[in-house]
C-alpha cells in the first residue's frame, strides 16, 4: 500500500474509487513537440525594455515564481556537502588558500574532470583543460579565439540568450540555423547557410539543448563534424547539460568524434554543482594557447579555494553519487511541469520531449505573444522566459522557456494555472 | 634593551662595538630614482620565448625565489581568518550557498566597499559598484565599454604588463607616456600625445604605481583629469595598491575629482586580502550600464561565498586590522630589499622610492640587459620581472621590477647576492 501511496504521490498511479489503482495516462507524453519557424525569421526590436535584462535582474530581487533562468533549487544541488567540503580544503591548506591559482586552474581540478572526459569518449589530458568562470567564460573565451570582429557564427535557433548577447558584445554577426525538437540542428539548413556565408565559427548544444532539451544522436553529431571540418569551420561545443540525462548513459560529446582538432568544447558545474562557484572548463585543443592567453587578460586566474574544493567533489565520489539521485528527479519534475501545463494552457499547445536537464520548450498557439504573457506574468508573480530572447533575430514569438530546476510544490502548480489563465486572456484579446 | 634589539633586528640601528647603538644610514635612500627613457622607445620583438609567459607560468611550478610577479607572501595575508569568516557564511547561507550571485556582486560586499570609498573621496553608492573577477576583469570591462577594436588608448611607460597585454588582446593601440618616478605620469608629454592622436581612453595608477610606486600629488590627479575631460577622454583608473600607503593616510582616487562622470575607478583585494579569491571591483559611472552587460557576457556573476566572505570581513573590522599591520611590513621589506639591492649590484643603479604597495623599479646599467638577467637568474632559481615586459613597444631593456611582497629572509639575502653577481657577469660581457 506504501508503494501505491507512493507511486501516487508521484503522479504515476491514480486511484479510482472502487476500482482500485490505475497507471496514470500520461497526457502530458502524447503532445506534440514545437516546430520551429522555418526559413528566416523576423528582426524583432526591443522597442521598450529589453525583457533579458528584467529577466536577468530580477535574480536578486523580488521573489517571483522562478521558470524564467536556468537553475536548479538551491535544496536540490549538493551545497551542504559542498561547503563542508570546502571548508576542510581551506583548513588544510592554510594561508596559502589565499594564494592565486594558476591560469589554467588548479591541477587537481583539470585532472578530476579529464578523468570524467572519459565517459564523454574524450580522453583528456588534464593538461588539454583550462578552468573557466563558468561555461560563460569558456564560451566568451572560445569566440574569442576563433572569431574576429565582424565576423558571422551559426548558432542554434533557437538557442541559449547568453550567446546571442556573447556575440553581439563581441560584434560578432550571429546566422541563426533552426533546430528540430527531437533530433538538434537542422542539417540541410546548416549545409545552406555553411555555402551561402563565410562563417568563423558554429555553436552547438548537442547535449539536451538550452531550451528544447533533444541529444543529438551519434551518427547526426558525426555527420555534422565532418560537414564542419571540411569547410574548416571550429565548432565551439556547449555541454553544460550533459551530465544530466533522465535515464540511461551520458551522452557522448561531439569532441569525442573531433579527428581534426577543430572542436572547442565548454562546460561547467553551474547546473549540476553549485552555480555561484563559477567552476567551467574549456578543452579547446590547438587553440589552447590562445584560450589561456584571453584568459589570463580576462580574469587572469580563477577562485583557488572553490576549485579545489570542486576538485575534492569530484574525487570522493560526491558528484557522482548526487548525480544519480538528481537525474531522475530532474525527469520527473518535467513530467509534472507538462501535465500541469497540458492541464491549464491553451488548446494547441506543444511541448518540447527533453531526455535530459530540467528546461521545457512550449509552443504556444500562435496568437499568444510571450513578450507579453512575460510582462503579465511578472506582474502576478511568476518569472518566464519569453521566446524571442533565444534567437538573434527574435521570433519564437509564441514560445516560452520553462525552468524545471525547481522542486515540484503547490505554488509551482498554482503558477502554472495563472500562467494558463494569463495565456488564454492575451489569445482572445 | 628589547627595544634596541628589535630595533636592529629591523636594521633601523646598528651597534658599534664598544660605541652602543647608532641610526643606521640608509645608503638606499641616497640612491637616485630611475628615469624613464625620453621620447619614442624601441620596439621589440621576443625572438624566441616570450618572458611574460615563462614568468606567468613559473608560478604554479618549480620553486623560484618570488621576484618576478607582484605577489604578497601567504603568511603576510590574512588567508587563515577569511577561510574562518568564509566558513562561517557558508553555514550560515545552508544549500542557498551554492546559488548564483547576481551579476553586479553581492549587495553586503558593494554595500561595505561603498563605505570605504568615502576614504578614497569617493562616496559611492552600493548600486554605483559592479563586482569583478580581480581588478583584471574590471580592467578589460573598462576598455571593453569605451573602445572599440583599432582604437588607441594612452598607458603609462612603464605600466602593468597586464594592461600592456589586455590591450593587444582587445585590438587596442597602447600609446604609451612616460612617467616621473617620483610624480607620475608626465603631463607634457601626455598632453602632446593628446594632441598628436584620436585617444579612445588613458590608463594610469596613480596611487603606488606599479612597478614605479610613486603617488600622485592631489593637484596632479586634477590637473590631469581635466586635461583629459577636456578633450573628452575617458581614464581608466587602476586602484589595486590604493589601501597599501606606508604610512600616513589612504592617498585619494582620482575618480574622487571626477566631475564630469569621465572616470572609471577599478580595484581588487587581491593584493591585500586575498590573490585567489578573485574579488574586484569597478565603479563605471555612465558606463554602468554596457559594463555590466558586459559582464554578464564574460562571465556571467562571481563567486557568491567568496563575495560574501570578503563582505563579512570588511565589514567586522578584521581587513582594517589587516592593513594597519601590513602596511608598515611592506615598507620595512622594500627598505631592506632597497639595502641589500644596494650592496651587492653593479655600481650606477638607480631605485624606485615607493610610498606604498610592495613593488621596487630598478634602473641597471645601461649594458645590462634585464632579458638576459632574466634568463640567468631563473637558470639559478631566482625570478624577476624585467623592464621591457612593462611598456608595449619594449624598451626598459636595463630595468628590472623585484617584488618585495615576500617576507624577508636568508634565502631573499642570496638571491640579492646572486642577482648582483649575474648582472655584474652580464655588465661585463
């Protein structure tokens, strides 16, 4: 009975008066994944407020719903452990914890996760790996190196916003290439836009994707590789999410099918350790001079202390075990998230299928601008993130990202009704 | 008699046989300051290595007496009581410790470096603060907000081999303008590079300059900001050593005679709390805004418990303690490192008279060559930073900077030994 209870509890079963338990229809499982927009998309202008920055801003400050960023709950990530941890590398190390680290970061660190690159199919020497400010400095760095200004990168679309803002800081022309749901960067589109531009460099996230959440297969991941090293294009590889699969293997990285060194792979713990240790990585082969030298006129070297701790996580074997019990939850809350919206949104809705990480990507009927459901939204409380913010060109005008990072509870379920209600008020007016 | 011994043991006074103790003459102090090289200097390739890197490099590796890079020793730092204050917040903060901070910094930390801005004349307000990663973050979210690739920027000659390579790696001119030792930058000299090119922004230290030392006099850093203001050229103003006088009270910044909003203020505690905590600052005025933009491109927020550390210990009074105990240390270290420096180089020399930092500007003889000294003393275990890394066309080429930051010892004394000895051998070959 505890199990039913249980299984219950975690919305798999459903009792039926008299009848007794029944495997709960998964209503959620059987809408269709978003499509998007194909050929080119409308510039759009933020004529007022530029909704990223309200987006990125609120962090701090009012306590809103949190769908809009990217992160997990705090109860959910190891802090604790990780503090304990920290404070017994700062004891032992004594007033040298004060000290800088090198540029490249500590090699206890790069060795940690050189030694986890092998689940990746990478192989790397911890001398191949230089320690990031978080997957933000790997990818600014990774720009950097590669690309000049005025130069054309393809990026995803729709994609994650810090690296159309990345460009755009870096003036860099960002060529958007359209993604399927389930399968990643649509090839023939990458092929047309690779021959009708020059392009400096691709990015990708091949690995449960920033919003949409699909992993590449293999083949495609190869297939893709080998389009790009012909043309010499670098791909600048985003894996930020990989360590988080629902269920089954890690998925490999596309630098582990990389024969012609022309892959910079960037990753962090920002999702999976603790966001604010900023800990990221950057394996970013023959340009790893380059990448070291940015680096050091950049942020010269990073926090030693955290590094170290990090480095200790990963030994002892505390990352890997939070790893297993997350993943799952991760899986299950997405769930949760669908129904719920199955439940309260609009009729035509699609939801993105994500195998892994805690995003979900919907596609909402098209008469519902999410500029605007992002405006009402906060007004009542709850924070989104409006569609147009993940492509350089804007579009995605009826999409939204929501974050799943957070523990299921009923102010989640609450916001989400008046996340629907609001939706069906902006499609009849 | 206590006092007599400490006294000597500080060689401040020596005991005569049969005479009793006298004041002991600084030799040092009759020493001539450096001059800096007049008009265009030379530029100069690195045929092989380049020495920036083998210094940077050294740093984690084999153990060289630490000359070369501007570091304080750990035992003069106060690393065991800020690893205390920062286990402290991180049980206090529980799981939300591991979360993102924001990405202007922690609001505790701005809010107790605001306070202490009303020492350098300043009276920021906390939201007038953007936290960094180092003063090296700051640095290049400054250039990066007011230059644009191809423009020129004005540095001082010598300056910090940091700003030397930021520039290059932002695609900036570095025009650089000689300094007097003892006053700083030469204002006619800067005025006709200010006349003779279109100048995107001016980089200067002016309190404890590194690696001359000097301090600016008040009315220079006025008269200087309005030449600049003037023509509307925006200075970059690096405070990093600001907090470290040897005596006497926090020199002013030059942002606080900023009247026209022109000044952008960088600093860090990373020379005089901790290096590894990467914890800059950067008040930006009306580039607020693109600084911070830019920030969050480069590396999104920084480390929230090492924030929240160094917030904690400023505000307790444990950093002010600190530096009421170190500042003296670092005057008494560059006085004995000017003595010993005295004692065993060539004749001719001339010394920096730093009122502040830990950093000493050593002119050689015009045949000693400080690349060459370089490559010899790190042959012998020793390392130094020479001349030409401090200007971004060469030159300096018989200068050297020796950093003092290190507590003195036996192993200091014959290094100074060795060091005259190889720059003797190099005079005469």
């Amino acid at each position: 009975l505890q199990a039913y209870t249980l299984l219950e509890t975690r919305h798999l079963i459903e009792a039926r008066p008299k009848s007794g338990f029944f495997v709960r229809a998964r209503v959620a499982d059987l809408v269709p994944a978003p499509k998007s927009p194909a050929g080119v998309q409308k510039t759009m202008e933020f004529t007022e407020v530029d909704p990223l920055d309200v987006l990125l801003e609120d962090r701090a400050g009012a306590r809103l719903t949190p769908l809009g960023l990217a992160v997990p709950a705090p109860d959910l990530l190891p802090g604790v452990k990780l503090a304990r941890t920290l404070a017994a590398v700062a004891r032992k190390l004594g007033p040298s914890g004060a000290a800088y680290d090198e540029a490249a970061g500590a090699e206890a660190l790069r060795t940690e996760i050189a030694r986890r690159s092998l689940q990746w199919g990478c192989a790397l020497k911890p001398d191949d790996l230089v320690i990031t400010v978080g997957a933000t400095e790997a990818l600014s760095l990774a720009l950097r190196a590669v690309c000049q200004p005025g130069d054309s990168i393809v990026v995803e679309a729709p994609t994650y916003f810090g690296i159309t803002r990345m460009a755009h800081d870096l003036g860099l022309r960002a060529l958007p290439v359209v993604v399927d749901s389930d399968h990643g960067i649509d090839v023939e589109a990458l092929k047309k836009t690779l021959r009708d531009h020059r392009v400096a460099a691709c990015v990708l996230t091949p690995n449960f994707h920033n919003p949409v959440g699909f992993a590449m297969a293999d083949e495609r991941k190869k297939h893709v590789i080998e389009m790009l090293s012909r043309r010499r294009v670098p791909l600048i590889e985003d894996d930020v999410y990989g360590d988080l699969p629902h269920a089954g293997p890690r998925p490999r990285c596309m630098k582990a099918f990389d024969a012609s060194d022309s892959v910079i792979l960037c990753g962090s713990y920002s999702k999976t350790l603790a966001p604010g240790y900023r800990i990221g990585y950057i394996a970013a082969g023959r340009w790893r001079k380059a990448v070291l030298d940015l680096k050091r006129s950049a942020s010269l070297s990073g926090p030693l202390l955290l590094n170290l701790a990090a480095a200790e996580f990963l030994r002892n074997g505390g990352y890997d075990r939070y790893l297993r019990h997350v993943r799952q939850i991760y899986g299950e809350q997405i769930a949760r998230m669908k129904e719920a919206v199955v439940d309260c949104f609009p009729k035509g809705i699609r939801l993105s299928r994500p195998r892994g990480g805690f995003l979900l990507w919907c596609e909402l009927p098209p008469a519902v601008d999410s500029i605007k459901l992002f405006h009402s939204a906060r007004a009542a409380g709850i924070s989104i993130a409006p569609g147009p913010l993940f492509c350089p060109r804007g579009g995605f005008r009826h999409f939204i990202r929501l974050n799943c990072g957070q523990t299921w509870n009923a102010q989640m379920e609450r916001s989400i009704g008046i996340l629907g209600h609001l939706a069906r008020k902006i499609e009849k007016s």
